[in-house]
C-alpha cells in the first residue's frame, strides 16, 4: 500500500473583501455575513485538522461571494449576485489574482506528493446552514465522495464509524446535505488524477454545532481524534 499525504483545503474559509472591491460590497453588507459570505467554523476546523496531523493547509483568502473557488469556472455560480454583472476582464482579473492561485497551490501539492510514490488524501473543509428552503437538514456531519471510487468510498465510511466512536449521537451520513460527485474542486482533482492517486473527501459540517464555542470545540477534537485513527489503521 502507498504512503499516504493528507492534504487539507478550506474554500469558503472567510468573508473577506479585497480593498478595492470594498465599494462594491457596499450594500450587501449583511450577505457577507450570513453562511452565504462564509462557511462559519469551517476555517477552524481545517486549522485544527491541520495541527492535529501535521500537514499542509491551503485556504482561499477572499469571500466566497467574490469568486467561488469551490465552483468550476464557467459554473453559474462561480460569480455571485455581487460579481456577476462585472466586466469580462475584471472577472479575468479576479480569477487570476483569487481562484487560479488557490487551485494551483492544490494542485502543485498533489503533483509532487504523486510524484513521490504517496496517496493523497485531500480534505475539503466546509460547513452547511441547519435549515435551507425551509426544510431541516438531517445531519451533523456530511462525508461527501465519488461512489465510484473504491478507496474514497472505503475512507467515508471507516471515518464514519471512528467518528461514531468518538460522538454516539452524531447523524454521519454520506452524500449528503450534497452530493460528492457534484461541481465542485474535489470533483474537479478526480479528473486530474487516479483513484490510486488521489482521495478526495468534502467534509460537511452543520452550523448548528460550528456557530457555538463548546459544540464546535467537541466537534473538532472528535474529527481530529476519529482522522487520525483512522489513518493510522490504514498505514
């Protein structure tokens, strides 16, 4: 079996605005910070994750709602209703200085971890809204992957049960608030690279549990403490 690199990734980790696209921001003020500019807890999750197993973190640096860098270029939403009226050339622009960067980070990391003879396991770290369109999301923690994918497949749902060790009263579930063979970057990687090459796992959390001191503190160490058995047991 490969040496595994693990590999962690938060796209919608801040509500940030670059300065000069301060005055475009200007009326959608409350968007920014509604799970709409910002995946709450997302971002310490990931840096929690990163401490816990030693390893690289990338994460985008602007606010969803300017570029998404979860969403392929030419999706629909990969501009929101802030951006999406912007010139061609300043999208350009805001892709080059925004997405293009962050991707390729990503990318470079797995190109020479692959390049080493390892399997990398990548963790895309995000957080959902409890209630979307009026109906109550089922969950806790979402394992999103391609079913088609054996290794990714087997990695969900070892994780699943170490993490159901750690919290009993978890709801883990699979593909879901979404699905993992969706638009999205770790959609995007398995086009790039191998089954044998590249894990890609979409990490859902909800935001009843992330928005609060003490649930996200538990939430953490029970991720952290489940990934790294988890790993180990597949070494």
């Amino acid at each position: 079996m490969k040496n595994i690199a693990l590999m962690i990734s938060c796209e919608h980790a801040v509500n940030t605005v670059p300065q000069e696209y301060l005055p475009l921001f200007a009326p959608f003020q409350a968007l920014l910070s509604t799970h709409r500019g910002v995946d709450f807890g997302a971002l310490e999750i990931a840096q929690y994750l990163t401490q816990k197993c030693s390893c690289p973190f990338i994460q985008a640096t602007a606010t969803r709602l300017l570029v998404d860098c979860n969403r392929s270029i030419h999706h629909p939403h990969c501009f929101s209703e802030v951006t999406h009226q912007l010139s061609h050339t300043e999208q350009e622009k805001i892709i080059n200085q925004y997405y293009l960067p962050f991707r390729q980070q990503i990318i470079n990391h797995i190109t020479h971890a692959v390049a080493q003879g390892k399997q990398v396991w990548h963790l895309s770290i995000h957080s959902f809204t409890p209630i979307m369109n009026e109906i109550v999301r089922n969950a806790d923690i979402g394992l999103l992957y391609d079913p088609r994918r054996a290794t990714e497949k087997n990695l969900a749902k070892q994780w699943q049960k170490e993490i159901k060790k750690q919290q009993p009263a978890y709801t883990v579930r699979m593909n879901y608030p979404y699905r993992g063979v969706s638009d999205g970057l770790t959609s995007a990687l398995r086009k790039q690279f191998s089954d044998d090459e590249y894990v890609g796992i979409e990490v859902e959390t909800n935001q009843k549990l992330t928005t609060k001191t003490n649930t996200l503190n538990i939430l953490k160490h029970s991720l952290g403490q489940s990934l790294f058995t988890t790993s180990a047991n597949s070494i």
